[in-house]
C-alpha cells in the first residue's frame, strides 16, 4: 500500500500533477520538492500568487495543501521517507556538448537518480514524469545501482500529457494514463502500484500499460504527431495566402472528415512551449543515432515549418511598413506562448518582437497574466538589447492603451480579452487567425 510519494520537480508538471494525485488520493502524502527555493516559497505563498498560472490549479491547492500536499526544499528527508519518487525535473535541449542543438539535456535527471541513490534507505519505485529520450529508464537504473547499494529500484515511465492552460482538467479527465514497466515479476508488481493511484479517479481502461520503451518513445511520438500537424496546416495557410482560399474553412473542411479529426488545426504565428520543438528535435537526434536519416529529416521539417511560419509573420509586418520600422510604435498583444497560462518559453511573440526591435521599432506590450518582469528579464537575454533599445520595450500592466497612438496592433497570444478589445483603427496583424471570425 502506498502511503508517500516524493515528487523532485516543482515545476508546471510536478506541481499541477502532485496536487491533482493529492486531492484523489487523500490517504498519501505528497511532498514536492525542488531545487529553487524561490519556488517552493512560491507554492507555500499566498494562493493567488502561486508560481503557475493555470484555471482550476487554486481551488485544488487550497483543498490539499498542508493537509496531505507538502512543498519543500528538503530533499533529502522528502527521498528518504518516499515509496514512489517522481522525477519531473526540466530535459531542455542541451545547449553544449556532443548533441548540442537537438539532444535532451539530461543532467536533471541524473542529479535526481544520484541524489536517490545517496537518500534512499529503503527500495523504492521511481517514476520517470519528465519527457525523456528511449532507453533513458536504463540510465537512470545504472546511475542508482552504481551508486547505493542492498536497494532495489523499480524504474517505470509514465509521461505526462498534460497541456498548460488545461492541465488541471486534463489531469481530472485524461485521455489516458501511460505507464511502461519492467516484465519482470518486481517490475509488474510496481506498475500495479502506480496503477492503483490512477485508479482512484480514472477508469481503468483508460490506464494504458507497456514496456518501458515504448512508453518513453510514445510521449515523444505523441508531442511530434501534434505538432506535426499544426505545421502541415500552417504550411497550407502560406498557400491560402498565395491563392485566396480561406485557412479557417479549410481547416474545418479537412478536419471533418472523421478520419482526420477538427483538434490541432488552428493555423497561427506557429507553435511555442517549451515541449514541442525541444521534444521533436531530440527525436530527429534519436533517429540519426540509430541511423534513421530520413525518418530524422521528416521529423525534422516539422519545426522547420514552424521556424518558417514565425519568420514569414515577422515578414508580413516588415514588409508593411516597407523596410523601414524607425519611429513605428507597435503594441504587441499576448507574450504567453499560449492562452490560459503565464509561460512564456518559446512563445512565437518573443521571435516576433526581436525581429521588430532590431529592425528600430517602438514596442509595447501586453499580457494579461504573465508578469512585467518576465518579460524584462527574457528580453535582458537578447544580445543586442543594450541602452539604445532598452528606451522602445516598454511592458503595459493595463489593458487601457492610448490605441490611436500606434502605428499597428500585433495580437500573439489567443487570450479571449483581446477578442473584445478595443483596436482603434488599427492595421492589425492577428498571428492566431483570431478576429477574422469575431
Ligand atoms: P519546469 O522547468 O517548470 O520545472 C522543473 C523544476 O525542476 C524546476 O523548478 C527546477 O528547479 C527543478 N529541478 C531541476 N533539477 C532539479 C533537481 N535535481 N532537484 C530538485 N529540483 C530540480 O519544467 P516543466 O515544464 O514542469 O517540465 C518538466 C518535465 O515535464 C520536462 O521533461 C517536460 O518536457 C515535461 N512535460 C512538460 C509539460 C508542460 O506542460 N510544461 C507537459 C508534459 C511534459
Ligand atoms: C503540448 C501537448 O499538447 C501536451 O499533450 C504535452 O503534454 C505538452 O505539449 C508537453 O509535453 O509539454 P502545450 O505545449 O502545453 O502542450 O500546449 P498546446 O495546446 O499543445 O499548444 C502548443 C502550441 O501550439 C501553442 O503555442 C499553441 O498556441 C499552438 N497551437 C496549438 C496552434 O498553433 N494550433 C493548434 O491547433 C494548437
């Protein structure tokens, strides 16, 4: 019977995950740990102030939190009184090294397997939640074994599919759970465990179990079957755009064909997060270590049709101001990479607007709730952001804009506000196809 679970990773997945699996499992306690204190405070703040914005995510939090859902910086105790240790820790893209460019960087997970092995008094269960390339549950058991030992460690892949803006009702209803085990009689034993969590609130033959690998393999399969078709239908709106077909009814034509489905057929300025490209290009690199270059290079054209299509928005808005954007005071609407959430990684407004700042325009911004200096501090990052530049980024924290003082509106993010918002007569610029049908 399952009575602790220890989760390392306080992020957008180990604290929406964590809370929901507390308020369905009253009888377990959950401690979340991480490594930024400034998070762990954040999460034992004020409730309107938690470190994620996403709907739902509050009222859980308040039913659980300090009861049977704890958040932490201790480690150490937290991995030690665990019978299940999550890891959802981040897996970026590794930035040097061999793979640098596409390769999962995986020196998180290797911390969390030492930093287990060095706490764990007792066997354990340990759950690979991040999104990890094939075969790293093998990694993860060598770093464990080399460095405990008389422990037994069951290591089980169960991805998360969860999408930010939803995640707290995608977690309540999931299509599926996945969990990938060991065949082994121990390995078995510990998906059943796991399986007995799920069960608590999802039906049963929702609760999908495989091998290890295919579990891994299917997450990142999954994220590159998404985002393989918001390119397809971004691609076809370069088409649209040539030829005078509509992008919105082609997309619904296509989609209800019942073969193909109406989701992920919105076309817009391209895909952000922090998943979609970082995931797919750790597949292309996976396929060039088995030698699958080809497979490599069709993966690989789904981001760089997604590269295309943020480029060719900037363009359109060069373009209209004829090469020239000095003295163009633009509003940009929606920094979030999405609606419904305050992540801004890879958001395609943070493409778009370094290619208008470097081009001498005056930028303005708006997004209802990703902070002020968030949005400072992403823009701290770029090279060329010195004095001179730093003078025409201005952040707006109200939605009350002089509109007749821009030269053009640039709408990002499909917040719903910016349906009803009051544009003046501006040249708009709608990287969500948002308005159109408004
Ligand atoms: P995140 O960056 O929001 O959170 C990760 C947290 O882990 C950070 O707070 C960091 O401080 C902490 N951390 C890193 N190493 C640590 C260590 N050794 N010990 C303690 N804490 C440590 O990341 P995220 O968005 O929650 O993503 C986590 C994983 O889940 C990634 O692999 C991602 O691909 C996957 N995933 C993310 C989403 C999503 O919607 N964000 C959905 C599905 C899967
Ligand atoms: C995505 C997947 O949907 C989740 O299943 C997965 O768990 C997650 O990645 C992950 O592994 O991190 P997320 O990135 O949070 O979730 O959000 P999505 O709703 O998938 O949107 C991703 C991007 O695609 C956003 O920028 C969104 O605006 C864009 N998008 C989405 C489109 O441009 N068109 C669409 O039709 C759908």
């Amino acid at each position: 019977m399952i009575k602790n679970i220890c989760c390392i990773g306080a992020g957008y997945v180990g604290g929406p995950t964590m809370a929901v699996i507390a308020q369905k499992n009253p009888q377990i306690k959950i401690t979340v740990v991480d490594a930024n204190p400034k998070r762990i405070e954040a999460w034992n703040g004020p409730l309107e102030k938690l470190p994620i914005y996403e709907p739902g995510l509050v009222e859980v939090v308040e039913q659980t939190r300090d009861i049977n859902l704890f958040f932490s910086t201790n480690i150490p105790k937290a991995i030690e009184e665990a019978q299940i240790i999550f890891m959802a820790v981040n897996t970026p893209t590794k930035t040097e090294g061999e793979g640098a460019g596409m390769a999962a960087d995986l020196r998180y997970i290797e911390t969390c397997a030492k930093d287990i092995a060095k706490y764990s008094k007792t066997d354990k269960i340990v759950v690979e939640k991040s999104t990890v390339p094939i075969r790293t549950a093998e990694k993860i058991k060598e770093i464990l074994n080399e460095n405990s030992s008389n422990i037994h460690y069951e290591i089980l892949s169960n991805p998360e599919f969860l999408a930010e803006g939803t995640a707290i009702s995608d977690m309540k209803s999931p299509d599926r759970v996945l969990i990938g085990g060991d065949e082994s009689e121990s390995g078995q034993k510990a998906v059943q465990a796991l399986v007995e969590i799920y069960a608590n609130w999802i039906s049963k033959e929702k609760i999908l179990t495989t091998n290890v690998w295919s579990s891994e393999l299917a997450k990142l399969a999954s994220n590159a079957m998404l985002a393989q078709r918001i390119s397809s239908i971004n691609s076809l709106s370069a088409l649209c755009e040539k030829t005078g077909a509509n992008i919105d009814e082609l997309s619904k034509a296509i989609g209800m064909d019942h073969r193909i489905g109406p989701h992920f057929l919105k076309a817009s300025v391209g895909f952000g997060g922090s998943c979609f490209q970082k995931d797919i290009l750790n597949l292309v690199y996976l396929c060039r270590y088995y030698g699958l270059e080809e497979v490599a290079e069709y993966w690989h054209q789904v981001v760089k049709i997604n590269d295309y299509q943020k480029d060719r928005f900037a363009h359109k808005i060069i373009d209209h101001f004829k090469n020239d954007l000095n003295k163009i005071k633009i509003l940009i609407l929606g920094w979030a990479f999405k609606a419904n959430t305050n992540d801004i990684r890879e958001s395609p407004a943070i493409f778009v607007t370094k290619c208008l700042l470097e081009r001498g325009a005056i930028i303005e911004i708006y997004d209802p709730k990703v902070e002020s200096k968030e949005i400072y501090k992403e823009a701290e990052k770029w090279d060329y952001f010195n004095e001179s530049l730093r003078d025409k980024f201005t952040v707006k924290t109200h939605q009350n804009h002089n509109i007749e003082s821009y030269d053009s509106v640039v709408l990002l993010t499909d917040w719903e506000i910016f349906k009803t918002f009051n544009y003046g007569n501006n040249t708009i610029f709608d990287g969500r196809y948002f308005l159109k049908n408004n």
